[in-house]
C-alpha cells in the first residue's frame, strides 16, 4: 500500500511518491520550517501564471 497524504490546496488524498514536499519558514532567517504535500497539478493553480516558469522541470 503506498504511504499518503493530504493535498494542502485541495484536500484529496495524493501518494508521497508523487506529490511535491514543500516546505515553509516563518521569515528568512528562522530555523524553524513546516512541511506540505500537495499534487503538481494544484501548485501550478494555485502560483501566479508567471512564476510557473520557474519551477523545477519535474513539477
């Protein structure tokens, strides 16, 4: 059985093998993050068309 988790932008299930793990910092300079899940697809929605450019070629 693959592992899952919930999709922060839509709230569907996605498997961990292919969801994007993204990470959050409160500012800059803390040492503290909180980690994410969610499908490719919903981060594409969910950024501005013009920074879609620039994410990693397997997003």
């Amino acid at each position: 059985m693959k592992e899952k988790a919930i999709c922060c932008f839509c709230g569907d299930s996605v498997t961990i093998e292919t969801a994007v793990a993204l990470s959050i910092k409160p500012n800059h300079i803390s040492k503290e993050e909180q980690g994410f899940f969610g499908h490719k697809e919903c981060l594409k929605f969910a950024l501005d068309e013009s920074m879609v450019k620039y994410l990693h070629p397997e997003i």
